[in-house]
C-alpha cells in the first residue's frame, strides 16, 4: 500500500489532480462545517451573556431590596428615639439632671441588645455638647469616637446620612475595621434648628455578608460601594474591597444601571451595576468571564475535532478519487507514447515541486534580501532625489510634504526652511586648475563644510549639483523671535562658511540666500529667490553676500536684469546649434528690449549682458569645452566694457557666442555628436514633417523618457517646447520675408491645422500670426483720409 502511495504521489500530474480534489473536498466540507461552528458559537455566546446578565440584575435586586429594608429598618430605630419625648425634653434642657436622660439611655441600650447590625449608638446634644451611648454620657471631647462630628456640622438637611469614614478604634485594638459604616440621623424631624443627632456605627461584616452566596457562580462576588463612591464591601466575608481591586471600576460608575468588562487580577470580569434609588448604595456583580464560556469552549473543540476529521476524510477521498480518475487517462497515455516511442515502460519522475518549490522559496529570499540591500545603499541617493525635487516643485499639499520628509527619514521641524546657494567663484579658471575628481571632492567639502556651520543653528541638508553651484535647505529647530533678528543670523553664518572655504581652500564663493518660508511646499520660492539674488554677484564682486531681502529695497536694480534672464535660456538652447538665423532674431529681441530700457544705469545693463556671456562660457565648459586662460576672459571682459551702445554690446555678445560655438564645434569634432545634438539636427531639418520624440526614440532604440531628459540636460528645454520654438522661429521669418498666406505658412511649418498653428502662435509670441505681421509693417498716414 505504501508503495502504491509512493509511486502515485512520484507523478507530477497525479499530484495535481490529487490536490485540486483535496480542496474542492475541503472547501464543501470542512467550509460549511467552520461557519455554522463560528456564528453558532457566537449565538450561544449572545445568549450565555445576555442569560447572565439578566440573572445578575435578578440577584442585584434582590441583594439591593435586602440591604435596602436593613438600611431602612436602622434608619426608623433612629427615626423613632428622634420623635420620643424622653429624647425631645433632654434635648432642649440645659440641666443635665434631666430624669429623661435614663429613659432614652435604656432605649439606646434595648436598641443596641436586640440589633445585630449595630456595632455602637449615640446621642449627641448640640445645645450641651454632650454625647450619650447605652453606658456613658460624656463631653463631646471625651468621647471615644467622635470622628462623625465634622459631618454632622456640614449637614444642610435634616434627613438621616449614611457616611464611610476612618476608624479611629481600629489601632487600638478595639475593633479590627479600618472603615465605619455610620448614619446620622439630626433631630427634631421638623423645623429648621438641629438640636443633636442620633449617630449609629453598623456591623459592616454582618452587615454586607449576602445570605445567598450559596446561589452565586464560583468566582463570583457582589460589591456594596458606598454613596461617596470611595469604598466598597464584598458580600463573600463583609470586608473592605482592597484599593487596588476597586479601582479597576471605580472610573466607571455611573448610571442607575451599567454593564462593562475589564481586568481584574489579572482575569478578564464582568461587572453589572445597580444603584439604590432610596440609599445612594451601588451594587456590582462581578463575575469572572472564563464561567460564561465554558460551553462555548467545548463547542470551539468539538468543531475542531469535527474540521480535524473531515480533513482527514477528504484526504482519504481525493486520493481514491485521484486515483480512480487518473489510473485510465495514465494508463492511455503511456500506451500512446510507448507506440510513438517504440518502446515499452515508463521511468517515474525522480525530483518532485518540493525541491523546485525550495529552490524558489531560496532564490526569493535572496532577491529579498539583494533588494533590500540595494534600498539602503540606494537611501542616500533617493533623498538627494527628493531634496532636489522640494527645490524645483511648488506644491500647495504641505501636509504631504511633511510625510515625505518622514518618509525619507530626514529630521525637520515645523518652523521654516530658507535655501542658500553657495557659486563657485571664476569657475572657469576653477575647471581649469582642477581634474574632475579634484572638483568633486572640493565641493564635496564645501557641501559639508556648509552643513556642518549651519547645523549648530538649524537642520541643513546640502545637495551638490556637481556644477558651479552648492546647495543648502536649512530648517529652524524652533521658532525664530523675529524675521529681522532670523535674517541677521543668517547672513552672519553664511558670511563664516563663504569666510572658512576662502581659509581652507584658498578659492572664494559667493553666497544668494532666499528669504524664510513657513511651509515646506514653499522652499522652491526660496530657492528662486536665492538664485534671483545671486544674479546681481556682478555689481558686489567675487566672495559677496546677496541676500534677497536687501535686493528688494533696490527693485529697479533686478528689474534691469529681466530681459537679460529672459534671453538666457534660448541662449543655452542655441549654444549647441549653428542657426545664425535664429542667432540674430534672439539678440535682435534682446537688443530692442534693452533699447527701450530708457532711465536705467548702462553700466549696469552692460554689466548684465557679460555676466551672461560668462554663464553661456560656464555651460559650454559643462558641455565639454576645453577651458580657456584667464586672459582671455579678461579680454572678452575688455571688449564688452569697451562697447558705447547697447547695439555694440549686443554685436559683441554675438561675436562672442560665434566664437564659443566655433570652439565648441571643434571640441566636439574629435567624437561623435550627442543624442540631444542628433536630436536638435534632426528637428531643424524635418520641423515641417509630423514628427515626435517616440518616433526620434524608437529609431535610436531607446527609451523615450531617457532620450527626452538627456535632450533636456543639453538644451535645458524639453523636445516639445524645443520644437515649437523653431517652427514659430520659421513662422516669424516666413511672415516677415513672404507673402504667403497664413495657413500656407502653418503647413510649411508643420501645422496642417491652420486654427491649431493660430493658437500655439499666439500662445508664443502674445498675438495672432495676422497681428504680428501688421506690427512689421510701418503704419502710415493716408493722405484722402481725415483722422
């Protein structure tokens, strides 16, 4: 038999069958079977405690009733020697001779004899300040206990009090509990004056011991608490509930009646309350929860001993099943593949799925493991990530920000971040002196010189873009105590890290600072206005502070620079092209919005225009340029400072370009182009065809997003803005040079929809293709008009 086992389980295909069958033997047997056992399971635990509840409440009203009749009876002992006469006559009198004073002494005395619930009794005279017991009529001062005064004189009624208070007996010995159970019962009944109290000390322990004890579960108590709420009695021996017990549920007391569990001694209880509405007394039953779900248990094990069976009688029959399907359908195909064979017999399988199945588990722990490494080597360079998209992304979702922060385990607190760009000094000189390895590490040092000054006042984060410019968020650990008093502290660190990379590294760097935000989804407008305050490092010179709050005061001093930033990024764009067409539309723009710059300093517009030149030199370097000597940078500088009019400085700066893209060209000749420069050459002669950059993508057999961020990297402008900027460069010439229609010259261009061609124009240039023709032509006066 169990060979036959063996050599069945050996195949593949019958172990298969065999388990498909398990399970559909399984799923209807043993399914149904767990179902009815849980939700019959939760009925009878339904049923179990709403069946003890409703006997809890039956038996906490009945221990209430009793100790409420108790209660009562002791009151009316009270209540009775408060209306005798022998009691009212003494009471009034201030002779202490009272014959009255032995009638109600032998009243306290029966009282005392006949009640074994009363532990002492006394008489206290208001008017004398006299107490009597059955044995003594004393001053109050002498008296034994006296511990129920305090009470009496804070009593605004004249109904009968029952109070729990400190024995003061209980360390002499003379009586073993720590608490009296005490009423006080003032007298007369009637009128408002008090002219004593009656003062009766209970037997707590005969007195809270429940006759039907007998009747309760094991484990089970009943707690008598008193109308303060401060103390509680068992019914099991009439003693004092401990501390520690009681206030497991004495937050929880509250309506007339409330049921709720929690942990006592370490064992999940029950508890149901019940308050007497004519003594203040609260009732709780408490009942451990292991005695309701006793029978549930024994339900839960029988339908696991019922699953535990129908498991192993569905493993019996999906193998009989197994085995009378499979036997047939085996047995033909054996017998086909021996007569395609031409041989006889069939040799088992000898590796089972348990050893591929072992091997997949292993292999995919590695990988877990592989890529869990790679994750933690990889966390450096996602939050470098992360840091340079919060620079460049403005968002509105700063809650979102905050938990990306988190997320990438980058301390911050919730008091700002301002962004501080550290620039290189002379970067071409900087490239010149130094290998690229040498470059890195010098920035490197600088990134972490710059973090290390900042962190003793705020959380920095730098980032090194490895080009002329170091990067550094800063993040206040507590609340500034003014902006005035932040932006001082900020120029002052700044002013010591631009002062330690001069003392270190014997080169300078200038430093832009943007202004505090509050809001991480702001730090890009921080960042802007870092970058916007180190375009005036022209004016101050090399090693300058530029914060942004100082620029505004000057804002005609930025607003000379706009044009100039504005030209700059098609500048970049052209730096890698030889389109002397659009060359000299671009500084034709740039020259007549210069012109028309009437009332600004030209020192400072000429100032501007090399700064861009020498930024457009520092990209080419980035683009392979070899650098050139510090002289001739200084002889481009004399030749824009020579330059009278802003028409010879705008030649200069395009003898200049010429000059940089005839040196880039002949830097380049020795390798082949660029994906972007094969991209850009491509666009310049096919910009009139339908083309697009997965088609471009496709041809070089590489992915599009890559090939459009390598485009973007070169040209610092994306393939799609890339290509409308040379069909409308076209569009511009062929309205200013032809007479061709307006829809012709969309064709020509690459619009075969003349509205779409209209649109994308005006979004462009700010005016219809029809406007901007009539705007070339000179307006005229027509002489046989009049105006």
């Amino acid at each position: 038999m169990l060979s036959l086992i063996r050599l069945a389980f050996s195949n593949f295909k019958f172990r298969s069958l065999f388990f498909r069958i398990l399970c559909w033997f399984v799923i209807v047997s043993i399914v149904p079977a767990l179902c009815i056992g849980y939700f019959s399971g939760r009925f009878s635990q339904s049923s179990v405690q709403d069946e003890v509840n409703r006997s809890s409440i039956q038996m906490l009203e009945q221990t209430r009733r009793l100790m409420d009749l108790l209660l009562n009876n002791v009151d009316q002992v009270a209540i009775q020697l408060a209306q005798s006469k022998a009691l009212q006559n003494p009471a009034s009198s201030t002779d202490l001779a009272d014959k009255n004073l032995d009638s109600v002494k032998e009243y306290l005395l029966e009282t005392y004899i006949n009640s074994p619930y009363i532990e002492s009794i006394y008489v206290y005279y208001a008017g004398t300040e006299m107490v009597q017991s059955p044995l003594t009529y004393s001053p109050v001062s002498e008296a034994e206990d006296a511990g129920w005064l305090p009470y009496y004189k804070e009593l605004k009624k004249k109904d009968g009090t029952w109070i729990v208070r400190e024995n003061p007996a209980s360390d002499e010995g003379r009586n073993g509990f720590p608490n009296l159970v005490t009423l006080i019962r003032p007298f007369p009944l009637t009128g408002t004056e008090k002219l004593g109290a009656i003062i009766i000390n209970l037997n707590q322990q005969a007195l809270f011991q429940t006759p039907s004890l007998r009747l309760m579960r094991p484990e089970e108590e009943i707690w008598t608490v008193s109308p303060d709420g401060h103390y509680a009695y068992s019914n099991k021996d009439g003693l004092k509930v401990n501390e520690r017990d009681f206030s497991v549920i004495q937050p929880k007391l509250g309506s007339d009646v409330m049921a709720f569990s929690g942990k006592l001694r370490g064992t999940e209880f029950a508890f149901t309350s019940v308050t007497s509405p004519y003594t203040g007394w609260k009732y709780i039953d408490v009942i451990p929860n292991e005695s309701f779900y006793s029978r549930s248990r024994e339900l839960q094990t029988f339908i696991i001993l019922l699953a535990a069976s129908c498991i192993v009688v569905a493993i019996g029959l999906a193998f009989v099943t197994s085995i009378r399907i499979y036997t047939p359908i085996y047995t033909l195909m054996e017998f086909v593949r021996s007569r395609a064979a031409g041989k006889q017999g069939f040799k088992p399988v000898e590796h089972g799925e348990i050893s591929v199945l072992f091997s997949e588990f292993t292999r995919l722990f590695e990988n877990r493991t592989q890529l869990e490494q790679q994750v933690y080597r990889d966390q450096p360079v996602l939050r470098q990530s992360f840091l340079n998209l919060i620079l460049h992304e403005r968002t509105s979702r700063h809650e979102e920000r905050w938990e990306r922060f988190a997320y990438y385990n980058i301390p911050v607190a919730r008091y700002g971040f301002f962004v501080t760009i550290f620039r290189i000094d002379n970067y071409p000189s900087f490239v010149s002196a130094y290998n690229n390895t040498d470059q890195s590490l010098i920035r490197y040092f600088i990134a972490k010189l710059a973090e290390e000054v900042a962190a003793e006042h705020w959380n920095s984060y730098s980032l090194n873009t490895e080009s002329t410019d170091i990067l550094l968020i800063c993040n206040l650990r507590e609340a500034p105590p003014s902006l005035e008093a932040l932006r001082m502290q900020m120029e002052e660190t700044m002013r010591v890290v631009c002062g330690n990379v001069r003392q270190y590294l014997k080169l300078t760097v200038s430093a832009g600072l943007g202004d505090w935000k509050s809001d991480p989804g702001d730090i890009s407008l921080s960042f802007e206005e870092a970058k916007e305050a180190l375009e005036l490092r022209v004016f101050q010179g090399y090693a300058s502070l530029n914060a942004i709050w100082r620029q505004r005061r000057t804002a005609a001093l930025g607003s000379a620079l706009k044009p100039v930033q504005q030209a700059k990024k098609e500048l970049y764009r052209q730096l890698n092209e030889r389109n002397d067409a659009l060359l000299k539309e671009s500084l034709r723009q740039l020259e007549y919005k210069l012109v028309s710059m009437e009332g600004h300093s030209y020192q400072l517009i000429r100032h501007a225009v090399f700064q861009l030149f020498l930024e457009l030199y520092e990209r080419a370097v980035e683009l392979g340029l070899e650098p050139v000597p510090e002289a001739a940078i200084m002889e481009w500088h004399q030749a824009f400072m020579n330059r009278e009019t802003v028409e010879q400085l705008i030649h200069c700066l395009g003898a200049s370009m010429t000059e940089l893209q005839q040196r880039v060209e002949r830097s380049a000749a020795a390798e082949p182009p660029s994906i972007g420069k094969q991209i850009a050459d491509y666009v310049q002669a096919n910009y009139a065809h339908d083309i697009s950059l997965g088609g471009i993508a496709d041809q070089l057999q590489m992915d599009p997003s890559y090939v459009s961020r390598l485009f973007k990297q070169e040209f610092q402008v994306n393939f799609l803005d890339y290509l409308i900027s040379v069909r409308m460069a076209k569009a511009k010439q062929l309205l200013q040079e032809t007479d061709m229609s307006v829809k012709d010259i969309g064709t020509a261009v690459g619009y075969t929809n003349q509205r779409s061609f209209n649109r994308i124009f005006k979004k462009a240039e700010g005016v219809a293709p029809s406007q901007y023709r009539e705007s070339l032509v000179p307006q005229r006066l027509n002489m046989d008009e009049i105006y």
